[in-house]
C-alpha cells in the first residue's frame, strides 16, 4: 500500500481555561501568575480533611458554551473521581465529569478553503486542571507549581469526524473565538489556557473501521497541531505499510524535531477507575435557568457578522473581517452609536486598530469606542486628514490615550488648513510659479491636476482639506481657460 490509499481519521479534546475569579472547587486565585505556587491554599494543595464547594459560574459558563453550539443539556449532571498518580495533581485524582457531563451533542461549523462543514461535538464536560512541572536546566530534579492545580477547565471531545489537519487547526480556531465571544475564557494558547489533544488513527480509505487511535498531548498552538498530526499520521501509515503494529499509546510532540514521540502506554477508562465524586451532590439543570443563561449570553461572532450586513449594511467581507474577533465587533458596535460615518468606522478597524491588536496581542486596546469616533469625524468633517489622523495622530494617541486630542492635534501639527481664502492664495501662489503647467491643463492634459495638488500638500505640510483644494484648483484652472 502507499500513503494515498489511507484516511487520516481525527477527533480532537480541546481543554479551555475559564475566565472565573476562582477556582472550580475553592476561593484561590484563578489568574494566571508567573510566581510559582501563590495561588495556592490547604483545598487546592488537597489537605486531609478538606472538601471541595462548586463555583457555581463555572457550571454557567458551560451552559453558556452548550447553548451556542445546540448541546443536549441533562437533567441532572455530576462530577466523578478519575484516579491516576502524577507528581502535579496534588490528590492524586481528579474531579471531573464522566457518566453525565454537562452538555452531549451539539456541533461547530468550520470554513476549509471556502467550504462549510460542521465538526460534530460527542460530549462537553467540566473538571479541575492540574498543576504544572517545571523542568530546570542542569539540575536533577523537576519543581511543581501548583498555581494552576484546581482551575476549571471545559473539556470539548469531538467525535473522530475529522480528516485532515487543516480541519482540525480551523476547529481549535473557532472554539477559541466563540469562548472569547462568550467571555467565558480568553483562549491564550501561548499561556496554556487553550490545550488540545488530537486523536489520530489512519484507515484505508473506503473502511468503515477506525484504525488504532494515538493520543497526542497537550498541543499549544495551531502550527504545531497541523504539524503533529501530519507527523503521526504519516508515521503510522509507515507502519502499516512495513507490517509494523501501530501502538494505543500516548505521545508528545518535538516542535523543534517536528516528531512525535513516546510519553506513555494509552491507558483504558477502567484503569481510572471512575467513581461518584462522594464530596459534591448532582446538580438539576432546569429549564428556567437555561433560559436566564440564554438571555443573558453575549453575541457570539455569527451574530455580529449578520447585524453588520443587515442593520448597517457592511460588505460582507468588512463583516466577517469584523466579527472574526472580539475585540473589532465590540468596537464597531459602540462606534455605531457615537458617529453616523460607519464605512468609515470599518476602515479604520480593519486598518490602524486592527494592526496595532496584531501588534500588541497581549495588551488591552486603549483606545476608548469615544475617541475613535471624534478622531472619524474629524478626518470625515474635513478637520484632519486620514493621512495625518492614521499615521501620526493614532500612533501617539495610542501611546497616551489620556491626552485631549485637540491638544494633541495642535501640538503635532495636524489641524487641516480650513480657511478658502487661505487655501485660494496658496493655489494662486502655485499656478503663478508653473505658468507652463497650467498652459498644458488647459490644452487638455487634466493628469496635471495632480502636480499641483502635491505642491498644495507641500505649502500646507499635508494639512489641506483634499477635497476643497481639489475643487479650488479645478476652479482657478478653468477660471484661466
């Protein structure tokens, strides 16, 4: 066999860190904290004689992400006990959710080179994440931060419907944006608060049988997804093909080899040895409070997409552009209420504010929905122009967003030259010193026009009204003929 006739077969588990203050079972700190274990008290840290109390946001916000994507949510859900021994989980099991998870079913539709299809969710349930190894150089022993151990965690399990890894990178993709959307986390992938496991198998194609599935854990961004994917799937072709037995195991990925390999045996559900979590009581979910939870959700990014094109009658690409991120929806939404130029307001989102969010991914935008709009208006009323506004004024508003913009307007100089009869003896100057030029205007040659509106940029230091030095110009020229 060769590696055309095989089927890579993919199902991915997606980990997303919530946004809580807390943790799922105690009062620590859920934030993320470079200091080593300062989140930490005697229930995280699994005391004896400690006992576990639920954060209550925590189940709401799983109910938040089950109703955007069309779960089944159960009548009664409940945690269980997954036993296994690792120096970074403190009670040596964890509480999670086994027999009846939060949300069953359910879908996510995805967009691969232009074409719709739909990931096909098996189940959505709550649980405590671990702490954290942390491996020094040189040294033969491994320290634990335990300031992760106890924060909650959703776990999205696909069902293996999935084909290719660029399927699977556009799926990790859209659930990050939907729990940004929901502000249920901030899917931080670089800071771990975004994990996925894919479970890869290959089959030949044209089986109804699933292959044997490799475990591959803890995938910290998209490119290395799609690359550990097509590694192991292409190794495990390579095997079939030599008569190799591919193993049920557990591997890592090498982003630096670009290799899989070996972490441990795959372990069965029997060897966790799930049991009723005998310290939490099953909690009803009702049709009452799904209800209050759904008026309640923010709008997720298709929502957006479709109130932009419907409402203030976007491209549908400045839409989509748009909604794609949280941070760009919210803005223009606020910005439709402050200023009636709403083009506008699109370019300038998909322009300077979204390369400075590119930029600066890990800072928070600082520029109020406000001060965007006076900075609109004022390039759409003539007072600036967008040349000045987007590359002077904006990256120094940026930099201090306390600052009047008036003051600061003044101070670089940026102010258009508003006055007619300022702007008629700078356009008079300019016609007097090209006496040939305006000959060749005049004789038909109206590209022209433009040499003329440069030296009009130039006496002015680029603070002409555009606009009306054009119809000035155009003015005087035909005033001459």
């Amino acid at each position: 066999m060769t590696e055309k006739e095989f089927e890579i077969v993919i199902g991915l588990e997606v980990h997303v860190q919530l946004s809580t203050q807390s943790k799922i079972f105690c009062s620590d700190s859920a934030a993320f904290d470079l200091n080593p274990n300062t989140h930490v008290s005697l229930i995280s840290l699994a005391h004896p004689g400690t006992l576990p109390k639920l954060n209550l946001k925590v189940l709401e916000y799983g109910a938040r992400l089950g109703l955007a994507l069309g779960c089944t949510m159960e009548g009664v859900t409940t945690f269980e006990r997954k036993n296994y021994f690792y120096p970074d989980l403190p009670k040596g099991y964890q509480i999670t959710q086994y027999r009846n998870p939060i949300c069953r079913g359910g879908a996510v539709k995805i967009q691969k080179a232009g074409i719709e299809s739909e990931v096909v969710i098996h189940h959505i349930h709550l649980e405590e994440d671990a702490g954290k190894l942390m491996h020094f150089d040189g040294q033969k022993f491994s320290g634990v931060d335990y300031n992760r151990a106890g924060v909650p965690l959703l776990e999205i399990v696909t069902t293996p419907c999935m084909h290719d890894p660029e399927e699977a990178a556009a799926f990790v993709m859209e659930i990050r944006k939907l729990v940004r959307f929901l502000g249920i986390g901030d899917g931080n992938m670089e800071e771990g608060s975004l994990r996925a496991d894919a479970n890869v198998s290959v089959r030949s194609k044209g089986s109804a049988v699933l292959g044997t599935k490799v475990e591959i854990k803890n995938m910290n961004s998209t490119k290395n997804l799609r690359a550990a994917i097509q590694y192991e799937a292409q190794r495990q072709m390579a095997c079939l093909i030599h008569g190799e037995t591919i193993v049920s195991e557990t591997r890592l990925f090498d982003a630096d080899s670009g290799k899989t390999f070996s972490m441990r045996k795959k372990e069965e559900v029997n060897d966790y040895r799930y049991f009723p979590e005998p310290d939490l009581c099953a909690f009803e979910i009702t049709k009452d409070w799904l209800a209050s939870i759904r008026q309640s959700m923010p709008k997720t990014s298709g929502e957006y997409e479709s109130m932009f094109v419907d409402r203030f009658h976007l491209p549908q690409y400045d839409a989509s552009v748009l909604a794609s991120d949280v941070i760009t929806a919210r803005l223009f939404e606020a910005l439709t209420e402050l200023t009636t130029h709403t083009k506008s307001a699109s370019n300038w989102l998909m322009g300077p504010v979204r390369t400075y969010l590119n930029e600066n991914p890990d800072k928070e935008f600082p520029l109020s929905a406000r001060s965007l709009a006076w900075m609109i208006d004022a390039v759409e009323e003539g007072r600036l122009n967008h040349t000045a506004a987007s590359k002077k004024l904006f990256p120094e508003w940026v930099k201090s967003p306390e600052k009047n913009p008036e003051e600061l307007c003044a101070a670089l100089g940026l102010f258009e030259v508003q006055s007619d009869e300022e702007l008629i003896g700078i356009a008079r100057d300019i016609l007097r010193i090209y006496p040939l030029k305006v000959e060749e205007y005049q004789k038909g040659k109206k590209g022209i026009l433009g040499m003329f509106m440069g030296e009009m940029m130039k006496r002015t230091a680029g603070k002409a009204d555009p606009k009306r030095s054009t119809e000035i110009l155009s003015n005087l020229l035909n005033e001459k003929n």
